[in-house]
C-alpha cells in the first residue's frame, strides 16, 4: 500500500495586495463552500500556495463561511483583502461551539496565520486576570503585567472572554466593583442578582470567598470534574445540616458545571498525549483521519490515504497505516487510539514501544470520553473524504494519478510511487559542486522536503562520483535519524544522466543497504529511461504521462542545483572581488556587505557613505571606489 499525506502545518503567508471588488474567488471555493456541513466547526483559508492565512470558528460552518462570499461591498478592508487571497479551505467538525473556540486558539498559536497576525505577540488581546489581595475579583483586561495577579488568556474574541466571565460569576458569585470595600454601607444590585456575596457589607467571610475564586481558577484550568466534586460533597454537608438554600444553591452550580463538562468534552475530557485514528472506505481507498492531543488539547490533525484496501479488513487496514506512518514518525506518543483493533496489535506495540523507548499502548476506545473523541474523528475522516473527492476532481489531481499509475506500469512496480526524489548535480569544472534532492509527493513537488548538499569528498570534475557522495549522504542520514524529513524513504529515485551517473548511485544505494529502492536515470538528449541492469534504455512516447512526470521532476531538481549553485558562485565572486582590494580583511568585507548588500552597491555608493562604514578610512573608501 502507499500512504499519501498532507501536511497541515505551512508557511505563515505573504503580505496581501489591495483588492477593491472582491468577486467570487473560484469554481473551486465555490463549490467547497456548498460542500460544508451544517454543524460546528473551524474552518482554515489558504492561499494559492497553500499556506494558511486564517483561521476562524462557527457555530455552522456552512452559514459562517458562506459569510465571506455574499455582498463583497458590506465586508471591511481586512475582510475583502482576506476573501481575494482564498484559494482553498478546510474544516474541522467539532461537538459544540466551546470546542470549536478552543480548537481555533490551539491552531491560531500553532500556525500564526497571516490575517490572524495582527494579533501579533499577542499585545492587545483580552485576558482573564485575577487581581491579587484579600478579595480578588476576575475582570477582563487587555493588559498583561508581569507579578500582578493571575492571567489567563489571551483570548480572540472580546464577546467569548465576556462570555466565560458571565458563567463564572454565575457559577462562583465573586466582586465586579473598584470601590474601597471599607467604605461601602449597604450591598448594590449585584448582590440582590446573586452575581456578587457583597464582601463589602460582610455577607460572605474572607475564607468562602477565597473558595469561590479557588474553584473558578479550577474551572478556567479545566478540572471541572474535580470543581463538580467538590460542589457535590459540599451539597450533602449543607442538606445534612439541613441548610436547604444554600444546598439548593450548590445544586444549581453543580448543574451548569455539568453542562459545560458536556460541551467541552474534547478539550477538558480526554488527558494527556495521544494520537486518535479513524478510517473511511471508499473504493480502493482509504481515508485515514489522525488528531493529536498534547496536554490535554487537540493541537491539530492530519489526513491520509492508502491505497490498495479494497475488501481489506478494518484490521489490516489499520496494521498497515500504524506500520507505514509512525516507521517515519518524528514522534511517539505513549497512546495510540484506533478505531477497531488491528492484526498483530502486541507485535505492533512492541515495536512501537522499542521506536519510542517507553510503553506504547495500543488501544480501542469502549467508553467515556474517548468514545466520544473516536466518534468526532470518524466523522472528520467522512467529511474529509468529501471534501479529498471534490479537490482531485476540482483541481486536476486525476493528472498526477493517472501519470503515476503509468510510471507502475512502464517500470512494473508493484504500486504506484508516492514519494518521488530527484537528484542533479551542479558545477564548473569541479569547482564549487553541489546536489540537490527533491520530492515529489503524489506527483506533485514538495518543496518543503527539497534538500541541498555541497560537495565534500570529491576533487576535480568527476560528475559520477559526485552523484554517488550525494545519494550515500541522503540515504546514510536516513539510517541514522528519525526526523521526517530524512526518515520517509522514496518509493523511486530519478537520477539525471545516463550509465554512469546511474551505476553511480546504484553503488551508494547498495553500500547504504538500500539496493531494493527503485532507481532509473533520466538522460536529456532523447529523454532516454536507464534502469539497473538493463543493457537498452526505454523511450516513451512524448505524450506519454508517466514521461511527462519525469521530465518535471528532472527539470526541478536540475533547477534546484543550478540554483544553488549559482547562488555560491555569487558569494564567492564578491568576496574575491574585495578580498582583492588590499586593506580589506574578511571583517571589512563583511561590514561592506553588511552596509551595501552586494559588491554592485558597494561600487554605487559614494566615498564619503563607504567611509561611513565602521573600520573605513577615507584612505581606504577612496581606494575601494578606485578599485570596483
């Protein structure tokens, strides 16, 4: 089986650009939009690069996002600026409003997207704050001092901090009022609202109403059930003694405690550090949905599909995603939950548990809150799967299918190539010689995975021995890392040349123990196909896709080196043009580029402003304009 995924975490995106009429984004929002559930969620914007630039909640996702696109001339100028820059959408789907807001947080800090940034460093944003002293109250501030009182926060939205407010002052009576306690004479309004036990007029002793606070910081750090306990024993002491008002009281606290326990059970209920995996079938293929909570709060989620699972149990379906994925995963949780229990869940477990050197648990939720939590990712993976159906038909992704397809075929590998790396190498006669590696994903580039090498161990103009130094060194870091990005092993290696720098990489391929990888060169002249021991190349038809998709990854990688390379050259060509100059030592040379950016603006700047530079005489300023 081969697993495709989609990294959710991106670049932050670039400025935007002024848009006065904001049509209709695309066929392809359009039809997103129309797609989206009427449920509660967080809905993610990305632009035509794919990265995120906003992140926001709704009650329904479908009347929320619909929002956005419906009489432009009403929106703000942040808003129509946003809407021009949407090229693509995701969603979560969330139980309830109150997971929706503390899902939109996590991701928020997480990815820091560009429409969201003007929250920057999070200056001006509301906090819950608890003032210090003997009867401290909970406001809303957009002030964070450091050493006065207790914050918690920031939060995004005014009306939701208000919100949590409100519930905690009805839940845990506590002051609102900055007037000097020991001057007021009778309880204000607040009091007969039961909003506040007035400790001004003495209604309330210093130690109950430091109890209040105690249990509303409970609450804000999500122990409910411990808050509700309490409530609870407090009730049954009160009714024994037969204090029926204030047990009635409690009672009515202990009730909107509970209803809140209800509605955040993601992000209060389900502890610690694990990963939650559901499926959908479809086809031959598989959508796999994961969720990672850390500490308690769902921090993000990604998808997957394999391929290849028609008729295949759920148990085997599940033993291959956990095998495939977490052999390349950078991290382990201790807890791993699925949907149905797969084969060889004590091999399965073991291994993990060696990967990450403590117990991996494997696990199939049967009650409570992970019940709960497996349920909402199940019905992520559905709507996922929508929404992974709409985008290949919408965006031509049929294409890289079908070129794939017929790469397994030409080659006669047992599955389509998933991760495709390229390697080329660039130089001058040996001088300044660099590689470049990059990766096709699902037949697409990965430019996040691009990786670049300078060479180290070969003298001259030898391009075959060059290309072995670069594929022994990416294959040797994968052995000896279990970072992502040098652990996931290709599917196919395209190397661009013909025999020789083939035989090259065949030979590291070999000596790093990874002869059984799938490997060809790609030469220019007829766009000839090599492969490991076959004596005649193979020549495709110029309309062919799998030709096309391999001319595209030679091309990349080709341009990736020359890239690099030309990019030394460059270095290297300034500071031979000032090392030159005599006077100019490696820390003059640097300050000049420092001040000038490059040799050209050295030579455009006057002998007063390069006299300006620290470590310059005019002596040498005037030198240094003679000599450029």
């Amino acid at each position: 089986m081969a697993l495709n995924s989609t990294n959710a975490l991106l670049h932050p995106a670039a400025s935007p650009r002024y848009v006065k009429i904001v049509p209709m984004t695309t066929p392809f929002v359009e039809e997103q939009v129309r797609q989206l559930p009427d449920a509660p969620g967080v809905y993610i914007y990305k632009d035509e690069k794919g990265r995120i630039i906003y992140v926001g909640k709704a009650v329904n996702l479908k009347n929320r996002v619909r929002s956005y696109f419906r009489n432009s001339e009403k929106l703000d100028e942040k808003t129509r600026l946003l809407v021009a820059d949407i090229r693509d959408l995701e969603y979560f789907v969330v139980p309830s409003e109150q997971d929706a807001l503390i899902l939109e947080l996590n991701l928020i800090k997480r990815h820091r997207p560009h429409y969201n940034i003007m929250l920057k460093d999070d200056k001006g944003l509301p906090y819950l704050h608890i003032t210090p002293g003997d009867w401290p109250k909970l406001e809303v501030t957009r002030r964070y001092v450091e050493g006065n009182g207790r914050y918690f926060g920031p939060f995004t939205d005014a009306r939701s901090v208000h919100g949590v407010l409100d519930l905690l002052r009805r839940i845990f009576p506590f002051r609102s009022c900055t007037q000097d306690l020991k001057k007021v004479k009778r309880p204000c309004l607040e009091y007969d609202m039961h909003r506040c036990p007035s400790p001004c007029t003495g209604k309330i002793l210093a130690a109950e109403y430091q109890k209040n606070i105690d249990q509303a910081v409970l609450l804000l750090e999500g122990k409910l059930d411990r808050v509700s306990r309490q409530l609870k024993a407090d009730m049954t002491a009160a009714a024994g003694k037969m204090d029926f008002e204030l047990a009635a009281a409690l009672r009515d606290r202990i009730r909107d405690i509970d209803t809140v326990i209800g509605a955040q059970r993601i992000a209060t209920r389900v502890k610690g550090e694990l990963d939650a995996v559901a499926y959908v079938q479809a086809g031959d293929e598989s959508f796999v949905m994961v969720f990672f909570v850390r500490g308690g709060k769902l921090i993000g989620r990604e998808h997957f599909i394999l391929k290849g699972t028609q008729d295949q149990p759920p148990s085997q379906v599940l033993a291959s995603f956990v095998g495939q994925f977490y052999s390349g995963a950078a991290h382990l949780p201790p807890l791993i939950l699925l949907q149905h229990e797969p084969d060889d869940k004590d091999v399965l477990e073991g291994w993990l548990s060696s990967k990450r050197g403590t117990k991996v648990e494997i696990s199939v939720p049967r009650r409570g809150p992970r019940v709960e939590l497996m349920a909402t990712v199940a019905d992520n993976a559905k709507k996922g799967l929508d929404q992974y159906k709409l985008k290949r038909m919408l965006t031509g992704a049929e294409d890289s299918k079908a070129a794939l397809e017929d790469l397994a075929r030409v080659l006669d590998l047992k599955e389509a190539p998933h991760r495709i790396e390229g390697y080329d190498i660039s130089n001058i006669q040996g001088k300044m010689a660099v590689g470049s590696m990059v990766v096709f994903t699902g037949g697409r580039p990965d430019s996040k995975k691009y990786r670049r090498f300078r060479i180290k161990t070969v003298e001259g103009a030898d391009d075959f021995a060059m290309m072995k130094e670069v594929v022994g060194r990416r294959f040797a870091r994968a052995k000896g890392e279990s970072e992502e990005k040098w652990a996931s092993l290709p599917d196919l290696v395209l190397i661009d040349g013909g025999k020789g720098q083939l035989s090259a990489a065949v030979e590291a391929l070999k000596e790093k123990d990874a002869s059984n990888t799938p490997i060809l060169g790609l030469a220019k002249e007829r766009e000839e196909i090599f492969l490991p021991g076959k004596s005649q190349p193979i020549v495709l038809e110029e309309r062919s896709p799998a030709r096309r998709l391999l001319q595209r990854v030679r091309d990349e990688a080709h341009r990736f080196a020359l890239g690099y390379h030309t990019n030394i050259r460059e270095k290297k060509s300034v500071g031979s043009k000032l090392d030159a100059i005599p006077g100019i030592g490696p820390a003059k040379r640097r300050a000049l580029i420092k001040r000038f950016a490059s040799v050209p603006g050295v030579r455009a700047a006057s002998v007063e402003e390069i006299a300006e530079v620290k470590g310059i005489t005019p002596q040498l300023a005037r030198l240094i304009k003679e000599s450029l």
